[in-house]
C-alpha cells in the first residue's frame, strides 16, 4: 500500500484525534478531507458493524448552507426532484444535474424551515457550483459551508447507544427524519440515516469545538455494546448496493442511467428539465447493477474493470470487493441498459487477469 | 504513515503505470486524482530536482474547455485579471473569486483563441463553478473537463531532455508562452510553466492513450540526463513561496490577502468586482510571508499552527517542511497585515509543541 502524504489540504476534522486513537489503518480522501476506510480490516470492520455498533467520522460529508428569501426558489432550481411536500423535519435523497442532465452529486437535503436548508454532500465540490448559479442568476441567498461535521451512528445496536447519550427521543426519529437534541446545551440535529444498511443515526455536529467530548461520551457511553470506530465499509456497501459518486456514477450519467428516475418528478423549471425529459424518452442508457465475479478476492478495483459478453464490451464494474459473508466477489457495475439480463455470465477483466461473473437483478443485503 | 485506500473515485492517470513502476512511495489526493508526493524521499528528490531533470505526473491539474460564443465573455467574468492583451499562444496565471471576493482557485488560463480557452486548475471542483455562472446566466458556451493531463518536465535539464524528444523548438519557448509539438503525429500544448523554480515546461497531453508511450520516449532520451520521476516537491515549492490553494490560501482569503492583488486590474464588471474594490479600498487583512522555524525537523504539518507573539494569535502556518539545503525549517504562514514585520520572533504550535521562529519578507529560492 501506497502511504497519504499528509497535508493541510486534505482537511482532519473535528475527530481526527479519536480515529487515530482508534487505530485507522487506511484513509480515503473526500471532498479533501479525510475519511476513515480501515481500522482492523475490511471483513473485521464488516462484520463488528453487522452485530454491534461503529462510530462513523463521516465530516467528509460537508454541507452546504443556503439561507435567504431565494433558499427555496434555489433549491427547487437545483434538483428534478418535486420538494413541494417536504416537512421541515425531513431529509430529502436529491440527485442534482448540470444542463444537459448529467449528475453532479447526490446530496441530502435537510430542511430547516422555507429559507433555510443544509445540503449534504457527496464527493464534489458542490458548494461551487450552487454558488455559481446562485451568482449567474443572481438570487437573494447566501451559500456558504457551515462548521457542522457529521458524525454516524451504524449498527443494528444504534438506537441502544443513542439513547444512553441523547434519551429515549432517538427511538422515535423515523427515517429521513430528524429531531433537535441537545448535547452539552446545544441542539444537533440528529437524523435517522446513513450509509450503511444496518440502521443508525447521523448527528449533525454544530461547531467543531465540542467534536471530541461528543466522541467520547458516545464511547464511554457504549462500552458494553462492543461499540467501535469505523467508516463506511466497501464491502458492506456494495452487498446492499449503496451507490457511491465517483466511483458507481459521474456526470456522463443522467439519473435514469442510475436507477434513480424515481427522483425526477418536480414540476418546476429546474436546470437540466430538458434534458432529462428528452432521457425520459429515449430510455436510460445504463442499467446500474450487481456483478457477482467468480474466483479468489479480487484486487482493489482502483479503475474501471471492462465487462464483456463473447468479446464485445457490456460496461464496467466500478465498485468490487471480497464479501466473507457471501463467500464470493461482490461488485458494482454498469452496463448497457439493452443488454443487461438477470443471471447473464459475462467475464470482468481486472489489473490481474479475466475472470467469470454473473449480472444480478439484486444486491446482496 | 497511513496507507491510502484504493478507489476508483480516486482517478489514476494515464502516466500511473509509470509512476508505480518508478516506486512512488506516497500520493496525494489533488482534484480526486491520484498525484505523486514522494519517490525516493522529499529530501532526496529534491536534491536530484534541483541538479538533473524529472517527469512529474501532474494529471491532477484538469483543464476546463471553455468554447463557444460567449467564451471569452465567461473568462472575463470569472477572473479580475485584465485579459483584454491576452495572445493565442498564452498562459496567465487568473485568481478567481467569489461574489465576496473570495479565491475559490488559482489557476492558469491557456489561451487557443478568442473563442476557446483551457483553464488548468489547482485544487477545486472549479468546473462546476464555471459551469454554474454559465447556467445560470444562460450563457452560449460548453463547458467541458476534456482528456488533457499534463505532464510537468523541471530541473536546469529541461531544455536538454524535451529537445531531445520534440526538437530544438522547445527552447524558443517563452516563459508562460506555449508552442504546439507533434508527438506520434498528435499536436500537444507545450508550455515554459510549471510548479518548481528549477526551470521546465508543462505538457498538455491530449488524449491518455498516448500517455505512457511519451513517458517512455522521456525516460529514453534522457538516462544520460539522470531524469528521474518526480512530483511538485514540498521543500521546493515552500524554499520557493509557491502557494498552494487549500493549504496556503481558501475562499476566506482575498487576492490581496495572498500577496495576489497585482492581478486584480481588469476593467471588466467580473463577479465579485464590488467586494474586491472595497478590499482594496480597506487594505489586504492578511501577508502571506515566509516563517523560518527553529529546532530539529518539524512534524508533518497536517493542520494550521497558530503563530503567536507574547501569547497574542498574529495568524497562522499552513504550509512547513525541514529543508536540508537551508539546514533550518522553512514554512509558508499568513499573518495579519498590520502585524508583519520582517525578522519578527515568533513562536509557532505545532502538534508535537512549540517553536520559536522568525518571520520573513523573502523566500528562500
């Protein structure tokens, strides 16, 4: 393994002391800032997080904060998906695109009230370009990125935990939604959400300054439930098929090429309508998918494995890792939406060598 | 050190290979790409950068094609720098801000005619700012991330190695001027530029397909010349005062604030215009100055240390390393303006404690 050099420009975060202390072995980079990948290992990692409850230093997922009389116009602007009906409890999953309907990221949305809202970001550097329309258009808002760092709570021991620092409350936050909590007198925002597919919380962290204390009752708090650091696991996402921008989808790929035209449904005059009405119909191009790649664990996927069928190239597995659970490799791909078929053998060329696989209708978890 | 966890969301290049097999020992994560930081050791490579010649993969500066009708309307807009005299075989070094003024890149701007320019750009997503100013103001341009990597050449043998590999041409070339080369019958950009003050040019290679082949016809031609693979050099860029956004400077910095307010003179009513003059007006709040820092070797310097004089916060380091040619540790800082005063004593926090150190007016190169 190749070391990270360390650098101010690849920001530490408000946990970075605890998730040293804990041992983290491997960091990845997002939206320049450093994001746990390992502690123990993969598999160790996955399978703690399938039975207790991990910690997450998830500040990577930087959000944006428009505010203003313009907020609601803007945001509206931003996403082909109708928001008309959200609460201002609520999280939104909002795919957002360019003019002609390419992905940018696929943010959260949370809702504060009509003129304010955070969103949170996948990697890319989103805040530029809402501030960019925001700018070109000329809106009354002001877009910046606040001083909150996400901190996640996964593992089906989530609630347990929780509640032993924020009260009983946590047990009744239902999905994509959040209540205020307090927490050494200041309320966070505390959402039922994450990245994993084991259930659990993210804690909006207001102010960096009480990071630290936060990790530390929570650990304190949890000892007994096995609690651990952790981050978003590789394998435990491509078994439950969590999409990840940059590597499972880019701005070549419309929403409808990632399965997500369930999110194209607004009604108002958003950036990029055109286009995705004109993809509406002529069909997605791609049909994101499950791979299932025979053999020992394959390398680290660290680039586009091509997909073929009798020579001719399908698409590419974008996302691939040994799953223990499952006994085999476990990938992400995409490929041609007019030539995928359940159950298709295809063969996947990695930096190794070929190997067989199957298309999957379904992912693991 | 920490390991780097492979990913595809982290772009390799075309040149990779190349690095990998020349023993890259640590990467940095520049515009989600994967950037060499050290081979042999920082030390080491800078010593033979400063006597010999070396090939640095620096894909990781992505070029913006900005095209169309409105091209050079958008490049007005998007940089305060006059480039009304701009010639079609320029580079100009363009800070960009924000409607507050704020440096939201720095890059350089590669003129090819008035209608089509490359912006090559440090460390942000500024293809979607430049895509968001130009959606939102309608303008009649595309904006692309076209497949352009460029490939640095520095060190006092650049002009031997490069001429022998795309003739005597390349000596003529003017500093931030570029002549087109042919290689394999494809026509590259070829610029006197680069991130060093040993001298070289930049390489814009057009197409990836292409890229290991010139890597090898420069490691061919030049093993006399003891060319060696490299990457931008922390000693050698902080000897020299070569800023880096993200870690010298941020949004929160004004041009003048970084030493920058010469570019700031166009006529053009570009965005952030009105902040920028009251900046101006109100005198630069920051100096960003060189720090000589006593005492062994300082620690990886992965976060901001706050400069003090008698107990008072004067600003802060954001950039250090030792450096064995000054046989002291030279460092980049940004104090308040009002404050600086060359040969100032000061002391500086870094994690592992407390320095004393110096201000200075000068660099070291």
């Amino acid at each position: 393994m190749v070391a990270i050099a360390p650098s101010n420009r690849l920001r530490r975060t408000p946990f970075s002391e605890g998730v040293e202390a804990a041992g983290v072995s491997a960091y990845t980079v997002y939206n320049r800032m450093l994001l746990p990948a390992a502690f123990e290992s993969l598999a160790a990692d996955c399978a703690h997080l399938k039975d207790h409850v991990q910690v997450w230093d998830v500040s990577c997922e930087r959000q944006i904060a428009v505010q203003g009389q313009d907020a609601g116009k803007l945001l509206s602007l931003l996403t082909p998906r109708d928001l008309s009906k959200m609460a201002d409890d609520q999280c939104y999953y909002v795919p957002m695109v360019d003019t002609n309907g390419g992905m940018l990221n696929d943010p959260v949305a949370v809702k504060h009230s009509d003129d304010h809202y955070w969103i949170s970001i996948a990697d890319s550097d989103l805040l530029l370009w809402v501030k960019g329309v925001a700018a070109g258009m000329g809106l009354n808002v002001s877009v910046t990125e606040p001083d909150v760092s996400p901190l996640a709570i996964q593992g089906p021991k989530s609630d347990d935990l929780l509640a032993r620092v924020f009260g009983d409350a946590v047990r009744d936050i239902r999905f994509f939604r959040y209540k205020r909590l307090p927490f050494q007198g200041r309320d966070l925002v505390i959402a039922r959400s994450g990245y994993s597919k084991q259930g659990g919380f993210e804690i909006y962290v207001e102010g960096g300054d009480i990071g630290m204390d936060l990790w530390q009752a929570l650990f304190a708090a949890g000892a007994d439930l096995n609690v651990r650091a952790g981050g978003p696991n590789l394998i435990e996402r491509v078994e439950s098929g969590l999409l990840s921008y940059g590597n499972d989808m880019t701005a070549a790929h419309t929403p409808f090429d990632c399965g997500l035209g369930k999110f194209v449904n607004s009604d108002a005059d958003y950036i990029g309508r055109v286009a995705l009405e004109q993809a509406r119909a002529e069909g997605a191009k791609w049909r994101l998918c499950a791979v299932e790649i025979d053999g020992d664990p394959v390398p680290a996927c660290d680039r586009h494995w091509a997909i073929t069928r009798d020579g001719a190239r399908l698409g590419q597995v974008t996302s691939a890792t040994w799953s223990p659970d499952q006994n085999t490799n476990v990938a992400i791909g995409m490929v041609q939406a007019d030539r995928f078929a359940t159950g298709a053998d295809v063969e996947v060329k990695t930096q190794d060598g070929t190997r067989k696989a199957r298309l999957r209708a379904e992912f693991w978890n």
